[in-house]
C-alpha cells in the first residue's frame, strides 16, 4: 500500500517525479526546456512552495502563476490539448506514489487550477486584455 501525502518531503518527490517527466514529454516538454528555458534549481522551490501552501495552506508561495502563465502563452500556445497533457501527467504521479486523502485532494486542486488557468488565457475577454 502506498501512502498518502503528508509533508514536504512528499511534496519535493511529487514535484521532482512529475517535472522529470513534463521535460521529455513531447507536447509540453520543449515549452519547458527550449521556449521558456526554465531554470529548474530556481524553479522546482517555487513549485515546492506552491504546493506546499496549496495542500497544507501554509503561507509560503510568494509569486503570481496567473501571470507568468499569461506571459508562457504569449510564447507558446496553451490550449486544451497542452492543460490536458499537464493533468494527465500530474494525476498520473500522484498515483504511482500516493494514495489517500492528500492525494486525492492535490489532484482535485490541480484540477481547479489548470482548468481556471485554461478558462483565463483562452477566454475572448483575456485575449483582449493582454494585447
């Protein structure tokens, strides 16, 4: 039996086993690694905090992901197919390390967030604001 979610130690292997394998993904690895060139030693914290702070609600992300998703997709088209890839991978990491409670709320969080984020860039009304 796997278990579930229960500190940032959890955390850091979720987010390290999940961005190795956004980065040899076809669809939305090369966003990644050659359009946004991301560096991942800065990076990969920032993910820690944020999810860290999304399952636990601690206070410990300080960013904006809603614009920096706006300025990646000035770059790179983020449509459906590229929200859906993201999910799949994500939910797919969960469950080959985790299973229970926390598990099943970090996806559901992933889920709201990538699905707000897909509705933001894509709706007329944004595509009209960030001209």
């Amino acid at each position: 039996m796997k278990k579930d979610i229960i500190d940032r130690n959890d955390i850091v292997l979720l987010v390290d086993s999940f961005y190795q394998k956004v980065q040899q993904n076809e669809r939305i690895g090369p966003i990644f690694t050659q359009v946004m060139q991301v560096d991942w030693a800065h990076h990969l914290p920032k993910m820690y905090d944020f999810w860290e702070s999304i399952l636990f609600g601690k206070a410990i992300y300080k960013g904006n992901p809603m614009l920096t998703h706006f300025d990646i997709n000035k770059k790179a088209s983020l449509k459906n197919e590229e929200f859906d890839t993201w999910k799949n991978i994500f939910f797919n990491t969960v469950d080959e390390l985790f299973e229970g409670e926390n598990a099943t709320v970090i996806k559901q969080k992933a889920q709201s967030i990538a699905d707000l984020m897909h509705f933001k860039l894509n709706s007329p009304k944004s595509k009209i604001n960030i001209v």
